[in-house]
C-alpha cells in the first residue's frame, strides 16, 4: 500500500526502537523503553487485531512450573540451570505485578496443585516426585521466598511443594501436589492494562501491519512492511515462535496447544490452577460453573498455522481433551475453544540477544510467557538501550 504524505512526515516516520510483536514480551519491551527513554519514538507493531499468539490465548497461570516439569529440568539441565528457570519466573511475575498492579491484571493468589491418576505413567511419577520431594523443595523455595517476597500477600506460603492428600481425595486423584506460591490472572484484563499504560507513556501502537522482511542500512534498518517500508535505529523481535520467520538460525518453532471452556456443574472443582500429565495438561477454574481445559501439543498433533485452519485436526483435537477433562470433571457442555500458539526449542530457557547490529530478539517463551514475559521485556529493552 503506498503511504501518503501525512504517514511519511509524522505517523510514520523513522522510529529510535521498533518492537515486533503486541505480546507480553513485546509490551514489555515497548514499555521499559519509552520509560527509560521518554523522548525517543518508540513504535509497536502487531500483524493481528489483537495478539493473536499465545497473550491472549492462554490459560492465565501466574506458575512457575510443577514438580513434574521441575524433574525433567533437573535431569535434563541440573540443579544451577533449574534454580536461574524458577528464578527468573519469580522475577518476571514480580515484573509484571509492579508494571501493571496486580488489581489491574487479576492477579488472585489461589494456589495450584499437580494431580496424578492411576496410569503407568503417572504412577512411575508420582514415585519419582515422593524420591526428590525434598531436593525440589530445597531448591525451589528459597528462590520463590525472596522473589515474590514484595508481592506475594502471604508473608510465607511454605514450602514450594506440599504433598495434600486432602486435594487428592476432593478431586478423585492418586497423588495432589499442592504449589502454594501458585496462582492466576486475568489475560483479557492484563492485555487492556498493558495498552493503557503503552498509550500513557507515548508509545505508538499499530495493530493490523505484517513485517514482511528487514533490511540493514548503514545506521537503520528497512523493514518491508504491509503498509509499506518503515525505517528504525534498532528492532526487537518478540514473535516468540513464529521468530524465525524473519531472523534465520533461531532455535524455535511454533506449537500449537487448544484450549476448551467448560460447564460444569457447581463445585465440580475446588478453586485453583491443576497442572496434569507433567504440564502438557491444565485445568483451572474460572467461575463456579466453568472450567478452562487446554494442552495437549504431547500429543503431535499438526495444526497450520495462521490464519489457516484445518477444522478436521482441531476437532480431533478437542475431541481428545475432551476425553481427558471427563476423567476429573462431569462437563455439560463445552462453551468455548480457541487454538494459542508457544515458542519451544531444545531446551526451557528463552533466547534472548542481537542476531546482527541493531537487530535485537528475546524469544521461546516455552509456555511461561505469562511469568517470565515482563521480565525478558526489561532484559531485552536493556539490550536495545546498550545499557
């Protein structure tokens, strides 16, 4: 589309800092920039109406991973890597609340809890987590003590881990590990929070324009553009999974997960986030007559990715979750379902850094973009500012 005088000579005009991407990561970037620096023209740019990855389309847990997930880590990246992970969820929860509030977001302190069933799986689990429940709670509490030590509205919720058999009975589970430091917010409230306080600060949005390709200059960077060629001084990619579309070598893939809403009937559930089938699965509740559902990318499923749809994979897909929300719940009927999109790669730790002068990513979320979001913002913005 070609751009008229009025865009050339102001809205458009070439920018200090351009941000790719309107999800937390991108709006937390965006934000720390125009607040460190007041005067420069920082410009946010999103492809969808409204972001249409993994921001508002995910389950809303304010978590920092379950014992489960906590085990893998552990095998697979040791006890220092597992402590920098849960460590920098902490943090960028606490980045989150003191950006934005925690009344603004939604923010209630619940508690979670991990459940395990009678399959062979979760039984050789449930024997693993009972084995290193202690090094776990060792490693794990400390940190989420000193993190969320300004936020949290306990002064101390106790050990990172809790074996409930309590939970366990309620909920028609083998084994319940309660995770008390857990809890949930509001996506839709968090992302109206977010582009209150954008347009506060004087950061400009545009919604509804797709970054095609970048080009380097001399001192800019030409970014080709549905609306046309804009020029900037630095780029922050913060597409998360769908990164490598426009900086090659990053180490993520998109993945997608589908997320149901269910009726239920009143009291099906106790309040509470519920990480299932070490984290693949989740439930969570969000009124006394609905559940949220979702997960399930374990399962390898293949879904196109946006705007393409393949209805067929996805009812097969819902179909499955379905299955397994009624081994804990008596659903009524399903009222919502919606496809959000990760960023994964060979390991759980984001990729943050400058692919060349001036190009700037922080990406691979893992599916902790809600906890560590804001925090990987402030590092990226950082990074871009050269400070």
């Amino acid at each position: 589309m070609p751009i008229g005088y009025w865009e050339t000579e102001h809205l458009l005009r070439p920018a200090d800092h351009t941000v790719v991407g309107a999800g937390i990561v991108g709006m937390s970037t965006a934000l720390q920039l125009k607040r460190a620096r007041p005067d420069s023209h920082v410009r946010l740019l999103e492809r969808s109406p409204i972001s249409a990855g993994g921001t508002t389309r995910n389950a809303g847990f304010a978590c920092f991973g379950s014992a489960g997930e906590w085990l893998d880590d552990l095998e697979a990246l040791g006890a220092e890597q597992l402590g920098k992970l849960i460590r920098m969820r902490a943090e960028g929860l606490t980045e989150l609340v003191n950006l934005l509030g925690a009344d603004a977001i939604g923010l209630k302190w619940t508690g979670g809890w991990e459940l395990l069933g009678n399959s062979e799986g979760d039984t050789r689990l449930a024997k693993r987590i009972q084995e290193a429940l202690h090094t776990l709670q060792t490693a794990a509490t400390p940190l989420l003590q000193e993190a969320l030590a300004n936020v949290h509205p306990k002064p101390d919720p106790g050990p990172a881990l809790v074996l409930d058999s309590d939970r366990a009975n309620r909920v028609g589970a083998n084994m319940a590990i309660a995770l008390p430091w857990e809890g949930m917010l509001h996506t839709g409230r968090m992302v109206s929070a977010f582009h209150r306080a954008l347009d506060a600060a004087g950061v400009q949005r545009i919604h509804g324009i797709e970054v095609q390709e970048m080009t380097e200059g001399s001192q800019t960077w030409a970014m080709d553009t549905s609306m046309g060629t804009l020029h900037t001084k630095n780029v922050g990619i913060c597409t998360n999974g769908l990164a490598a579309q426009l900086v090659e070598g990053l180490d993520v893939q998109p993945v997608p997960n589908r997320v149901l809403v269910l009726k239920v009937p009143v009291g099906s559930l106790p309040v509470g986030t519920y990480h299932l089938d070490q984290g693949y699965l989740y439930m969570r509740t969000l009124d006394e007559h609905h559940i949220l559902f979702g997960g399930g990318r374990h399962w390898g499923i293949k879904l196109p990715l946006p705007p393409e749809r393949d209805c067929k994979a996805e009812a097969q897909w819902d179909a499955q979750l379905l299955v397994s929300a009624k081994k804990w719940l008596e659903v009524e009927k399903v009222t919502h379902m919606w496809t959000g999109w990760l960023g994964v790669g060979s390991d759980r730790r984001p990729l943050i850094g400058e692919s060349r002068p001036g190009l700037h990513h922080a990406v691979r979320m893992g599916g902790m973009g809600v906890a560590i979001g804001a925090g990987i913002g402030r590092e990226l913005a950082t990074n871009m500012l050269g400070t």
